[in-house]
C-alpha cells in the first residue's frame, strides 16, 4: 500500500483556508499571531527592498501552482504516478463537459493505466460517516480509487474542507445549487461523472450520498466493479401517477411516452456509458426544459437515457440498497440502534437478493409527487433487472443517519472485513 497523503502545495486555497479559518483561532493563538506580525513588520523594515525581492518571486511561484490542475488551459494527462493534487479548478460548466468528453483514438495508453474506480460523493453539506470511509479506503490502494465530492456551494467553503491527511482532501469539485429532485440534481451528477472523467483512469464511476456505507471492503467492492460486464443504472416502467405519469408529452417527439422509465438515482457506471452521459446534448436540454415541477428528474433522466440509448451495456439494477418497505416519499433511516451485526450481514447476504423486493407498497395511494420505488432486483423478473450474475447483490446501502457512525465504526473490521 502506498501513500496517499501528499503534502499540501502552497496555494491560493491554503491560504484562503488560513484566513477563512480565523475565527476558530482560539485567543492565545491570536496574541502569538499578533506578536509574530509585529515581530515581522519590524524584521521587514529593517531589511526593507532585499527582501521585497524574495517575496515577488515568492509570489510568482504561488500564482502559478494555483495555475496549474485540470483548469490550466492546456489538455491535462494524468497518469497514476501523478495524480491532481486537488480536485479544484477554474473551469467554467461548457468546457468542463467539453474536455470530459473526450475519447482517445489511439487504443493503447502512453502511460501504465491501472483502471481506478471513481468515488462521487454527492452531499447537501458535510460527510458525517467521513471515519468509515476512512477506514474502508485505508484498506485499498490509493492507485485504484479517487475520490470527488460535490456539496452546495453554500457549504463549499474552506472551513468545510477536510484535514491534511484525509483521503477526502482537497477532493471537492466546483459545484452549483442543486434542488433534490429537480434537473439541477442531474447537472450536479453530470459534473461529478465529469470532473472523474479528466482521470484517464478512472474506469468505474459510484454515485454516493452522505448516507450510503459501503458493505464490503475496498478489495471486494473494486474487483467486483472492474470485473463487471455492465453499468448498473436502475431502469424500470412504473405505471401509474408516480411512473409514467411524471411524464410531461412536451417532451415529445425526443422521449416518448414508451421511453419514459425510473430508477433510483444511486447509479454506478462504466467509462463508456459516463463519456455519453457528459456528452448528451439531446435529453438534457429536454429535461431541462421540461421536466419541472413534480417530475424529479434525478429519477428518471438516467433511466430514460440509458433505456433509449445504452439498454445493452446496463444491468437495470442498483447496486445500492435502501428499504422501501415503509411508506412515503424516502427510504428508510437507520439509527443507531438499527445498525447491528444481525443487520449489516443481512445486507451482505447474497441470497437475500431474490427476497428483496417483496414487501414493497406496490405505489400504494401513491400521488403525484410522493415517490414510490418498485424494487427490481428481482432475477426471475424479466421487465426489471436480473438481478447480478454473480453473488454480491448490494456492494452499498442507505440511508445511515450520523448517529449511527459509532457503531459502524466497531462493527466494520469483524462483518465488512475492512
Ligand atoms: C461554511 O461551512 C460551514 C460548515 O463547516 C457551514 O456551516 C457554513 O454555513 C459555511 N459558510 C458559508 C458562508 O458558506
Ligand atoms: C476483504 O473481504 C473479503 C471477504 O469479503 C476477505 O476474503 C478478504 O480477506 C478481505 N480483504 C482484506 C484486504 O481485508
Ligand atoms: C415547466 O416548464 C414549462 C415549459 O417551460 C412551463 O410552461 C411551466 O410553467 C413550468 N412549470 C413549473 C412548475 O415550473
Ligand atoms: C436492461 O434493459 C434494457 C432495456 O432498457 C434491455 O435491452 C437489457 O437487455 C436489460 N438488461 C438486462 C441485463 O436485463
Ligand atoms: C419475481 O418476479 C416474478 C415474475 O414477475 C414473480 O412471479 C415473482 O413473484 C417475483 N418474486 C418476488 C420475490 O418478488
């Protein structure tokens, strides 16, 4: 295993984080600050325009590390030796997507690639099960995974930012406002799948949320994605106020009513289908313009594009569990009391897989706006997914509340084996 913890360049957003830091700074920071200034405005004085010349080129030099990265203007290869020292630049959304969408021609890679599995975490705020994700990564090699973190933009501010040292970074992408449920939810995947994209080697792309958990450990979780055959985006046709009645006909004659399909929007994809999702420049605009209101997109643009377009590369199932058993519009929560070793090897079992599915409220009074999920991981259910061919039915699940962390804590080194 090798080192993942590089030591922090000194750039603009280390010194943005000093300052934004400041009002953390306890008192007797605040005096030694004060004392070391007063110390440095009389060294300065006396040494006057010798030194004004160190700190031009100083200067200089920060200007351009904070140049460099995926915005610097020039095309960026990333190899596996060297990989982007943080995950920020200064690209706008056109020409992010534009740069992700590109395929090379030339088959073989100038450099060794090591195909890696691409991280995204798509949160409202902070990260608060960021410990057992620790540990899990700490289990892998940093060669094979990257991590990306959109959160709103309200929150992206550099006492957000994770310590030197976490495997989080310095791994938070330029992000927008998103509102759950509207297409701004898909813009944010988009740039997600495409700021993984710039990494040539990134192979495999797993959207998480601030409550998803991973169910096995790195060595598992990533031979079990770079193996797969298919994209794993959940596409099912529900019918009803729910289903297909999100459908909006404006959206005719691009999608069609018989397009129209639904999926949870925790997808894990491949390389080839990501590079179509950045590239699509034909449903986007469409749900873009249509799909408002009570259409939540983040549930159907996915399964729409991937049922028009890439049904043969996909296995119409997600790879991320949550219990829909219980009525209403969201999943449900698991606390602490919840998270016991009983349970969490119950998501592991692979056998449970045909059982799932079950008890779920078929759209019951289902209105419009209340999300109901028919699960299809179903393997005798030919309309939906056939479930994996292989054994692991979930590598993740949802929806962990913080409360629960303590616990998944103590229990993940003897049931997830990491
Ligand atoms: C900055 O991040 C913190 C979380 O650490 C959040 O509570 C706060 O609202 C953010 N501030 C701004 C100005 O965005
Ligand atoms: C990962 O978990 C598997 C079982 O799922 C186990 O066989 C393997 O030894 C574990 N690997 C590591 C590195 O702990
Ligand atoms: C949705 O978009 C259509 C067409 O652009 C517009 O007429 C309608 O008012 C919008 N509805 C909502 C709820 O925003
Ligand atoms: C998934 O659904 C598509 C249609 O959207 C279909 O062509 C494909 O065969 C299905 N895949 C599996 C594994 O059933
Ligand atoms: C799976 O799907 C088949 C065919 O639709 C159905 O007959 C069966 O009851 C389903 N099994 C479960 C466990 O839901």
């Amino acid at each position: 295993m090798k080192s993942n913890k590089k030591e922090p360049t000194t750039s603009a957003p280390t010194i943005l984080r000093l300052i934004n830091g400041q009002k953390k700074l306890h008192l007797h920071n605040v005096i030694f600050f004060a004392l070391f200034f007063a110390f440095g405005l009389l060294s300065g004085l006396g040494v006057g325009l010798y030194l004004s010349n160190i700190s031009f080129t100083f200067q200089l030099r920060q200007f351009s590390i904070s140049k460099s990265g995926p915005g610097g203007g020039s095309p960026v290869l990333i190899r596996r030796s060297d990989p982007p020292p943080s995950a920020w630049h200064e690209m706008g959304e056109e020409e992010l997507l534009w740069r992700a969408s590109m395929v090379p021609r030339v088959p073989e890679f100038p450099f060794h690639r090591v195909p890696k599995v691409a991280f995204m975490f798509l949160t409202v705020g902070a990260l608060p099960l960021a410990p057992l994700w620790e540990l899990f990564f700490k289990g892998g090699d940093d060669g094979l995974y990257t991590i990306y973190i959109h959160s709103l933009p309200s929150y992206d501010n550099a006492t957000a930012d994770f310590p030197v040292g976490s495997v989080f970074y310095g791994r938070r992408i330029p992000s927008k406002d998103v509102q759950w449920g509207k297409s701004t939810m898909v813009g944010a995947e988009r740039r997600l799948l495409a700021n993984a994209l710039l990494d040539f080697s990134n192979e495999r792309f797993v959207l998480l949320s601030e409550s998803c958990i991973p169910l096995y450990n790195f060595t598992t979780i990533y031979n079990h994605l770079i193996n797969s055959p298919e994209s794993h985006v959940e596409v099912y046709d529900q019918l009803g106020p729910v289903g297909r009645g999100r459908y909006n006909p404006a959206m005719d004659p691009v999608i069609k009513l018989a397009h129209w399909r639904k999926g949870s929007q925790w997808f894990e994809m491949d390389r080839r289908l990501a590079v179509e999702v950045v590239s699509d420049r034909t449903y986007f605009p469409t749900f873009e313009k249509f799909c408002n209101g009570s259409c939540y997109g983040d549930e159907h643009y996915l399964p729409t594009l991937v049922n028009i377009r890439f049904g043969g590369w996909n296995s119409n199932r997600t790879l991320t569990w949550a219990d829909w058993s219980v009525r209403g519009p969201h999943p449900r929560s698991f606390w602490r009391p919840d998270v016991t070793v009983g349970f969490l090897e119950g998501l592991r079992d692979g056998g449970k897989c045909e059982e799932y599915g079950k008890s779920v409220g078929v759209a019951a009074g289902g209105g419009i706006g209340v999300h109901y999920y028919v699960n299809r991981n179903n393997k005798s259910d030919s309309s939906g997914g056939t479930g994996d061919r292989g054994s692991k039915c979930f590598l993740f699940a949802r929806k962990f509340r913080s409360h629960s962390l303590t616990r998944l804590l103590r229990f993940a080194p003897g049931v997830m084996q990491f």
